[in-house]
C-alpha cells in the first residue's frame, strides 16, 4: 500500500470510530462539512480548491491529502494544483514550505489515479 | 469616507513607510505577492478567491478587505463570495464568526463599487 | 453605551446582515455553534468555560467577550473565570497576554450584570 | 506497547533531556505549567478538561493525548470527553476533524486505565 | 499623545487590573514572562530581537509594539530591526504584512525616543 | 541513519520534487527564503536564531531543525540555543513544550556536527 492508499484507510476507520461516539453536534459538523463543497453559487470543484489553500495555510498535512484527492478527482491538474499551492505558500510564508513538499510528493502518488476513493 | 475608502489610504500609506525602508528582501516579497495572483495555470480571479479564504481562515481582517475588493473587482457576485466565505467558515470554525461579520459588513459597503482602485 | 454594550449592539447588526445573505451552509453553522453550549453529556456552563479557553488561546477578543457574557450569566464567580484565563494563558503563552488584559477590563464592566441580553 | 504507552515512554526521556539542559526559566515553566491544573478557584479536573480543549483547537496531538490520560483519571466519562470535543470542534472547524479522530483513537486505547501514570 | 503613548498607558492600566485579580499563576507567569529576556547565556538584546520575530509570526500589535520599544531602548537601529522584520515576513508569508506596516508605523513614532518608559 | 540525517536526506529530495515542478512564483519564494539569512543589516548567525524562535512559536518542527542545523553551523553553543529556546517557550506557552522537547532531542544528534551539510 502507498502512503495515500494507507492514509486513506486510517482516515475510514477512525471517521468510523468517531461517528460510532454517536454525538448529534459531531455528525452535524461532519455533514455540515461535505456539503460545503457540493455544487452551490460556486461549483464544487472551485470549493476543493478553496479547501486545499485553507488547509494549506493551516498547514494540515491529513486535510491537504484530503483535498488534493478531491482535487485531483474534480480534474484540477498538476500545474493548476501547483499553482494554488504557491497562493498558500505566498500567503502562508515559509511555514508552509514542508507542507508543499508533503503535497507535492502526495501529487506524484495520486498521477493517473482520478477515479480514488476516498 | 466610508470604512473601506479609509482602509485603502491608511493601506497606502503603511504600504509607502515600509517601501521607503528600502529593504530589498521586502521590496522583493512585495512583488512576488502581486504575482502570485496574475493568471498562470489558474485565471487571476480564482486565485484571488483562494487569495480571500486563505485569509479568512487565517483570520485577518485587513487581508480579507484586500482580496474582497479584488474579487468585487474581478466580477465574483455576492452569493459566489459568500459561498467562498462559507468554506472558510467551515475549515476555519466559529472563531472565524467574527471575520465572516467583518467581509460581510465590507461587502455591503462594496456594492455597486467594482471600479474603486487600491 | 460602554465598550460591552456597544460590542453586543454591533455583533446583533452584523449577525443579521450574515444572516441576511440566506446562505443554508452558514445558517447551519450558526445553529450547530449555539447548540455545541446546550446541556448534554456537560453542562453548558461547564461548556461556555471550554469556549472561553479555547476563544483566549485562539486570541479572538470578540468571541472571548461573547464567552465572558455567557460564563458571567451563567453564574460563574470572577475568581473562577480569572482562574480559567489563567489556563488559556499558560497553554498559549505571553502572546495571549494582551488578550487576557482585555478579557479583564471586559470583566470589569460586566460586574452586577449576570442578566445582560445578547 | 500500545502507542499511549509508547507516548507516555518518549515524552519521560524526552521532558528530562529538556530539564537536563538545566535552564531556570523552563524549569520555573514546566513548574508553573503543572500548578495550573492544581484545585484553585475552579477544581483541577476541570481545568484538565480545559486544557484538553484548548490542546484540541490549537491541534496539538501530544497535548491533547496528555490532557485525554489527565481527564480519565480526573473520572471523567467517555461521552463527557466527547462532549467536550464537540467544542472544540465547533471552534476550531473542520481542520480539527484529524485531531478528534486522534483524540478518539486514544481515548478507545484509555479504556479501563484510569490508573495509567504519566 | 502619539499612538504609542496611549498604548503605553492603556497596558500599564490594564496590566494593573489583571494583577489586582492577585491570582498567583498569573503574577508568576508575568515575572517569568520578564524574567526571559534578562541577560542570560544570551545577551537580553538578543533575545528582545526573538520576542519581536515571534510577536510578528504570532501576529500580535501589542507583542510588536512593546518589543519594538524594548528593541529601541536596546539600541538596534531601524535597519536592524527592519531587517529582522524580513525574517518575519518571510517565515510567515504576506498575511504578516498588515503587521509589518504596524511596525513600520510605530518604529518611525520612535525615532529620538529610545529613552522611552514602559 | 540517525533522524537528522534521514531528515536531511528527505528534505532535500522532496524540496527537488517541488522544484521539479517548475513553478516560477515557487522558486522566487525559495531563493528570497534563502537570502532572508544572508549577512546584512543584521549578521545572519543572529537571523538563523530569529528563524528558529519563529518556527518553534509556529510550531514546525521540520523548520526547527533546519534552524537548529543552521545555529549550530554558525557556531551557536547549546546554552544560547536553549536560551533561545525559552523565549520561544515563554512567548507561546505549554502548547510549544512537544516541540521544545523535540529541538533537544534533536540538538543532542548534533552535537560534534558542526560540519553537517543540509
């Protein structure tokens, strides 16, 4: 298994074991979280994006591959993904660097896989 | 002047100071700001919304301002910006209420303003 | 006005123009907040103790007065809420110093006004 | 050894390198850090619940599995904690989502070690 | 009175209702606060250049403000500590640059002030 | 391999799979990273410790090694990087404490490796 195939079982089970806590607030937020990126007065696919840069700054390596799966799956390429990741890295500053080389890396791991799931 | 014409002077004129310092490290990070929102892989206006929730989530006001104006002038709507605004909300939780308050607010102050130069 | 009076008077405006974009993703997150401090497995206002540590460390001086009004209504003492900003101080360091010398000019103002309305 | 117990190893080696540097003003913090959590004007026990919160939305993993084994033998329950989480989620949005799921993973490993020493 | 004389009296007031609060964590908390920039294995200078560069990544006006001036009383030169600001600006991106313009704006209400009391 | 080495060796691969990518606002960032701690207003040994403060306060260990590998190169003593370190501490609070223990661990691997190439 590669790092994002394991990442994305790790992330399965433990979402599993958080929702099985069974906390109505904690299910909401979930809820409430995908449907930020569903198809509204933006398209959804512009909304991955959006979450990647957030996620960038914040500097989650866990919700970077998150959204770069999602990304990669909306049909964002390489060098459009690349290019949001240098408005985080702008915004962010050098902080941010180790998490462009963990995205990048995750990138090289995700070519010719669109059709993931997550 | 309203709220937003007096953030712009006092903008320009901080902007000026710290120019005048004549430091080429910062004269240099300055430009590679500017660029980072020029159309490349992406179009300038989509960075430009990545530009606004990197921000929100990040949770400053003056830098929210900054990239609603451009949005405004890049011709985003007010429910795209405000969808924009809720991944932020999201990613970014309830600590960001206050700086959804304040894009909101500035928001208002922009319509019918898509010409107003920085 | 005092300084709290005029905070509470600016949140009830800006809340309503947020409200007012009738976006359901935000309207949600607003429910979902006010809900996270009802009783449940905790107390609320062991809860409304929680969000003000966490608005201190977080270094948000409108969300630590949102808390300081909330904590004071529900009963909380001034030696217990100074003692709980003492936590968020030693957790986050003397970057959260400015913001515990605001939450205790807050407090000042809030003295014999556990019925105040948000 | 589970991963808890590994932390637990690894933060004693690594806590007495940092205090074998011999530096008065960490180990004068390190004391003031520990004084915080004792019974003052609010009970210890729920100043750990405190410092698990704001542990959780400054995403700190380590502080939040420290804060998760203090709450358990302070005799809080399972769904206390979790309710408590939910704050901390709610204020810190969805980039804490990789922290709950620590946090859960922990807690599952905490199950009858109310006795586990730090 | 200058922007920088009503902080300089705003602090010491508000420093003084925290401390009458006469909670112990707190008191010592602001002596070892004090006490980490005193001569030391580094000279006390030094390390008013370090709590300036963390005040500015943490993005904090007040932590600015009060390190410029103990900077100032140290004796750096505006170039000096303008360069440090580059450090800043660059370890933590263009959402620091709203604060750089507060230093700047601040370091020139200094100029021929370096005998100035906190 | 000890864990500075295998750091070294990951950091520099990865880094070479982002310049690979061919971005130029990416490797602008880069190149103006690296002269940020180059000899100016200030000698750049007194900016490599600005630059570990700043990223012990952000809370990156991977950025904390690199600085921690830079001090030593130019000639820091363990006693100066502690005391660095402490303002770091002092600033940002108990949440920094994991990586406090984590720039120890690190600093005793290098000791006697003043020659390291990064």
């Amino acid at each position: 298994m590669s790092d994002i195939d394991e990442f994305i079982a790790a992330r399965r089970a433990a979402n599993a074991s958080v929702l099985q806590q069974d906390h109505l607030g904690i299910k909401r937020f979930f809820n409430l979280d995908d449907a930020a990126y569903r198809d509204d007065a933006l398209p959804g696919r512009v909304k991955e994006l959006l979450g990647l840069v957030a996620s960038l700054v914040l500097r989650c390596n866990d919700c970077v591959d998150y959204h770069l799966i999602q990304c990669v799956k909306a049909g964002w390429t390489t060098p459009e993904i690349v290019d949001a990741l240098n408005v985080g890295l702008v915004v962010g500053g050098s902080i941010v660097i180790p998490h462009v080389r963990h995205a990048v890396t995750t990138l090289d791991q995700l070519a010719g896989r669109s059709d993931i799931e997550l």
